[in-house]
C-alpha cells in the first residue's frame, strides 16, 4: 500500500512509529502495536504502528521524528507499507516465559531485535519479566553479554594493562571514581573510565565531573585525552557501547527489577577493552546488596563471568549502610572529590578509595606490593591531585578551579534534631530522595550535607542536615520529605529505639527502587 507522508512532531527513544488511520490499517489487516515494513526509495525499515482517525487521513501515514530521520523522509514524500511478520525472537521471548534456557543464537536474535527496535514495550517487558523470575544461568549471561558486545561499538584505546572500576550503586554520594581514577592514572595505569549520568541517584559520577569540565566527547577525541592524561572520566552515553542496555533499562526502570545488571556492566567493560577491573559493591541496610553473603554470591558471579570474557575480575565489598562523605548533589560531590585529593576529604571516602585502588594496583603488579598503602602515599603527597588537574585540563575544563569555586544551591535550609542522643541509622535511599527531591541532578546545586553519620553524638538541637536547592518549591518538598522518611534515626541507644521506622498504612511515596549502570 502507498502512502503519503505526514511529519508528526514527537520522540520515542529512537524507537520509528507509523502512525495509519483506521481504514488502511483494517485493509492490511492490521492492529496496534502490530509491525510493517516501510520502503522509501533505496531504505527500508521495520516500525511498530499506532492507529488514528484524527491525526491521519486515509492515504496518509503519519510518521514520528525516529522513523522520519532513519528514513530521510519528509512531508508528501511517498512510501510503502506491507505487512510484517513476527520477528523469530518473540518465540524465543515465549520460551523464557515458559522457564526454558536459551542458547547464544536465540539470545543473540533477541539482542539484535532489541536494537533495531523491533520489539514492543510489551514484548520487552515480558522477557525482562522472565529473566527476573527465573534467572540466568552463567552461560545465559555469558551470551547475553557477548551479543551486546556485538550489537555495539568496540573500542581500542591505547595502553596494554588498562584497567577499569566500577561501582553497582547503591550508596549515596560515593564520589568513589572522581578519586580513584587520577589515583590510579598517577601510579602510571591507563584507566577509561565511562560513567553514566544519574538514573534513581542524585549524580552519576558523569554529573558530577560534568562540574570540573565537558564529559560528552566522540571516540576519536576520548583517545586524545587517554593519550594527554593516561585516564579520562567521560559520560558513555554517546558512545553506543551496548546499546541494547539503554532500551532494557527503560524497562526495567518502572517495573522496579534489574536482572541484567551483570551482562550490562561487563559488556560495556569488555567494549572498552578493559583488562582489570574491580566491582565495587555497597553492601548493607539501605544498599542495592543487603548481607556480605548475597554480596559473595554476586562477587563469584562476576568473576567467573570476566574469566569468560578474558577481563581479570576482582571485587571489593564495602560498608554501604549510610552515604560516603557527607555531600550528596553534582557541585556539593565535585567539591567533595577535589577536597579529598587536596588531602582534606572524609576518612571513609579516603578509605574506600585505597582500598579500592589497592586491588587493582595488586591484581596488576607482578612484584608483591601493599596496594593500599601505595594509594594513600599518592594522594598524600598531591600526586593524585596533580593528575586529576591534568585529566580535567584534558577534557577542557579549567585544571586550577577550587572546591570555593564550585556553587550550590543559593538556598538552603536546616533540619536540626528534636532529640539527643546517638546516630543509630542513616538511611541511604531516603537521603538519595531528598536529595533528588531538592533538584538534584538537574538543578546541579541542588543536594544536601550530612552533618551527622552513625556512631556521632548528638544534642537536641544539633544540625542534622543542610539542603540546598535553587528552588524554594523545591526546598519546601525536600523538607516535607525528611519529616515523612525521618532519613537519621537518632536514639540514645540501641535497646531504647527497637522500632527504627514506621510503615503507615497509607503509604504518600512510592517504594524507593535503587538503579545505577
């Protein structure tokens, strides 16, 4: 059937729409969501169709700014329109459903259908649905986490012992790689390091440098920087790398579950041509991970998978039950890292840095050495601080700005203890809520300080919390929020506080779902 094209303004993630008034649609013997195969000229491509009388005429179709731009189709433009069959992999979808394993071939057709945007949100939705009910056995994930491999771009960048870190999430105003990477770079190692900007946090490591200097660049200009600065702390999400995760991660994002987080991270790790990594993994009350035996379980699967993927894998487990540092936001975290590499940051922050870096330098070295300690000489001695100037300097940021220079919220606001007593309980997600709640990371000032962590004495009275926001609305909400979520518990002791927190029956927010790539 020929068609008449009508530009209609909207997105979808990249993903084409067609959209056919009623009329044809019945001819072709179409239904919603169903797909055809559209021709212009030399180009073809498979699109999901949508049906409308009163956006389209009969004769027309109606086509969204994805599959105008994939076709180079514009107004009054003629295409054609048939049928299309149900792609191989939606059975291959069915027979996850039904608890079966798959195989590489039927993984790899689900993949490349994924990128193509083959599939429905429905079809999407149910396979994640699976994999989250019945899991993935290793060879599953190791096939998942090669087809996205070859559904992406690989990378070779420059140095033959490149190493990478990676943290899970989880943990709030973990400024964990804006040290770590200069940390790393100074004792002589090429780290790539790609992050991504926030997704349920209040910065992603991208957001956060993003503040010292620009973290968008294309391949060619990221081999530049390495090649300046032996590291780079840069977003990914212009690197194509996987790009199946990023429609996965759309999915899984409303129905609150994360069964890909293994092949999404390692796939990407493996794209960039890393040779050593190390996963680090919050672990607690508040923490994506609760016990140190789930974080075991998880660990070995990590490094069974990197043997699989020729990545040398180890994993850190760290202390994840209250924030690392005391600054959650993108300004507030930036200045954070720069005061940490200036010798002045927070003992917990410096702690998991070294002991972080440490692994790697171990895994790496082939003479014995104490990891940790070397990590903390290099930041002790301005060495890492040296290397952070040059990586910021790489990217196009000014190498000599200062934590004073870095501006916040101009607004803020106080929360101070009704009682005294003892931090018995810093609640992790909540405290990313609140965060969130103020702006962050939008509004990049926006965030908040801890003034007290667990274990510190406390007088009635005391500032508990700072809240910055450019925005009073906001700050007003940020505020409504700590009064509902009570993010520090405070009690004299242990015993005198037995009920932590409070489930009313009416719950006003919903269930706070930590995801992080």
């Amino acid at each position: 059937m020929k068609l008449i094209v009508k530009p209609i303004e909207f997105e979808t993630g990249g993903k084409p729409i067609l959209i056919m008034n009623k009329q044809d649609a019945e001819f072709l013997g179409l239904h919603s969501s169903d797909r055809v195969l559209i021709k212009s000229k030399k180009k073809k491509i498979i699109s999901i169709i949508d049906i409308s009388d009163k956006l389209v005429s009969p004769g027309e179709a109606g086509a969204n700014i994805d599959l105008c731009t994939r076709l180079n189709i514009a107004l009054g433009h003629s295409i054609d329109v048939v049928a299309a069959g149900t792609p191989e992999s939606v059975r291959f979808i069915k027979e996850k459903i039904q608890g079966r394993r798959l195989n590489y071939k039927k993984i790899k057709a689900i993949i490349e259908d994924v990128v193509e945007r083959h599939l429905t949100d429905v079809e999407l939705s149910a396979f994640i649905t699976s994999l989250s009910i019945y899991g993935m056995s290793m060879d599953e994930t190791e096939s998942l986490s090669k087809a996205m491999i070859q559904t992406g771009k690989k990378i070779k960048l420059p140095g033959k012992k490149l190493v990478d870190k990676h943290g899970i999430g989880g943990c709030s105003g973990d400024t964990t790689s804006m040290v770590l990477v200069p940390t790393v770079a100074a004792a002589g190692l090429t780290i790539a390091k790609t992050s991504s900007r926030a997704i349920t946090s209040p910065a992603g490591t991208a957001d956060k440098m993003e503040i010292l200097a620009p973290v968008e660049f294309k391949i060619d200009e990221i081999k530049k920087i390495i090649k300046k600065a032996n590291a780079c702390l840069v977003w990914g999400g212009t690197l194509d790398l996987a790009p199946a995760d990023d429609t996965f991660v759309k999915i899984e994002y409303p129905l609150s579950i994360d069964p890909l987080m293994l092949p999404s991270i390692m796939s990407k790790k493996k794209a960039m041509g890393s040779k050593y990594l190390v996963i680090d993994m919050p672990t607690g009350r508040g923490a994506k991970i609760k016990t140190v035996g789930a974080a075991t379980s998880l660990a070995y699967d990590f490094i069974e998978l990197g043997k699989r993927l020729g990545i040398h894998t180890a994993c850190g487990i760290t202390y994840g039950e209250q924030p690392i540092g005391y600054r959650i936001g993108p300004a507030l975290e930036a200045q954070e890292a720069l005061l940490t590499l200036k010798g002045n940051g927070p003992k917990d922050l410096l702690e998991k840095v070294a002991s972080l870096a440490g692994i790697l330098f171990e895994m790496v070295a082939k003479n014995h050495i104490d990891g940790k300690k070397h990590a903390l000489y290099l930041i002790k001695s301005g060495k890492a601080y040296k290397k952070m100037k040059q990586i910021i300097e790489a990217q196009g940021g000014d190498p000599n700005i200062k934590p004073s220079d870095i501006e916040v919220g101009k607004k803020h606001v106080y929360v101070r203890s009704n009682k005294s007593g003892f931090v018995l309980w810093t609640k992790n997600a909540e405290i990313a809520a609140i965060a969130r709640e103020a702006g962050a990371p939008k509004d990049k000032g926006a965030g908040l300080i801890i003034n007290k962590k667990n274990g510190d004495k406390v007088k009635k009275g005391d500032i508990l919390l700072i809240i910055y926001s450019n925005n009073s609305a906001k700050l007003d909400s940020a505020l409504k929020l700590v009064k509902e979520y009570e993010p520090i518990v405070v009690g004299k002791s242990y015993e005198e506080r037995l009920l932590l927190s409070k489930v009313p029956a009416k719950i006003p927010h919903k269930r706070i779902f930590l995801l992080e790539r």
